[in-house]
C-alpha cells in the first residue's frame, strides 16, 4: 500500500524504493516514516544494508541459529523412523 503511494511520484519500478521506520499516530489516521529511492536495482543492492535486502527478497535468508539445529538433533536422536519426520517444534 505504502509502496504504491510512492509510486505515483513517477519511480519507474517498484524494487527501487526502499521504505522503513513507519510509525503510526494514535488514533489512526496518519502514518509517518521514511523511504529511499534508488536510480536503479544495482545501487540499491549495493548501498542498502543487508537485512533489509533480506526483507525485500534480494538478500540471503538468514539461517536457522546453532542451538535450534543442535537442540532439534537432539530431540530427534530420541524418536524412531517416520516420527522424526513428523517432528514439529514445541512452544514453550
């Protein structure tokens, strides 16, 4: 939504506007934040950080951290056949 109202401001492609930090007014109403826009899809891959190419779908994914995958494997090592397969996380 907050993309399109950028795009009527003549950008020539969507991949080239970057926006973030939009905080709302209590009540509603009014949103306020900031957004870059980029002459094309190289500089903006060069110059924004990588967490927020991430976001758009340009960065790598950030992978699952070392003690989920190890307390996973563990979990595992205590089911038979299918049923590690099956195996969801628990909430806590």
């Amino acid at each position: 939504f907050k993309v399109n109202k950028l795009l009527n401001h003549k950008v020539p492609d969507e991949n080239q506007v970057s926006i973030f930090g939009f905080k709302t007014k209590f009540g509603g109403g009014k949103t306020t934040g900031f957004g870059l826009i980029y002459d094309d899809l190289a500089s903006l891959k060069r110059y924004e950080p990588n967490y927020r190419k991430t976001r758009m779908g340009f960065g790598k994914p950030q992978l699952p951290a070392r003690k989920s995958v190890k307390e996973r494997r563990n979990r595992n090592k205590k089911l038979r056949g299918k049923a590690k397969g099956k195996q969801v996380a628990k909430k806590k």
